[in-house]
C-alpha cells in the first residue's frame, strides 16, 4: 500500500508465529514494527512481541528498526525503558 510520504505498509507473520500487525517501510529503507492491542493491559505482551522479532531480524542486512511501537488504548504515549514506544490511536490522527 503505498501513501503520500512514500513509504508502504504490511503484515508479517511467519511459520514460529513471530509477527507484526505492520511493518511501516520508508521511501528512505527506514522501517519500523508497530502492534496493536485492545488492551492497556496487554501492552506488555505486544512488546514483548516486538522486541522478539526484531532480535529474529539480521539488523547487519536491514538496519535496525527507527521504531517499535505498541499501540492501545492508554491515556498518554509513552517511552518504555527497552526503546518500544506505548502509543494511543488518538496520537495518530492527521
């Protein structure tokens, strides 16, 4: 799906069930991992969840992501201590 800032987006899911609900990918080959929950309280889980694919993906080759972001429901975005980026929906409004 290519957009307006020249970059594209998808899924990735793989056979030992790593994945990313999308994999945002720059005009510039900067990309990064984002995962939605529906929960507060499952934020953990979805970074956990990112930070277990990045460290699948040969950085060497790809570079490492500019951004690994889960997104739910929380009343302000946040940084977390191991770099994922706790975001609300609202924050992505044009």
């Amino acid at each position: 799906m290519r957009r307006a800032w020249g970059g594209s987006v998808y899924h990735y899911h793989d056979d030992a069930g790593r994945e990313a609900d999308a994999v945002v990918v720059l005009g510039d080959c900067r990309w990064a991992l984002v995962e939605t929950k529906m929960g507060s309280a499952r934020v953990e889980e979805g970074a956990a969840g990112l930070l277990k694919l990045s460290g699948k993906i040969d950085h060497d080759i790809m570079g490492a992501p500019s951004l690994l972001m889960a997104m739910a429901p929380v009343q302000y975005a946040y940084l977390r201590p191991d770099g994922v980026a706790v975001v609300p929906p609202g924050c992505l409004r044009p």
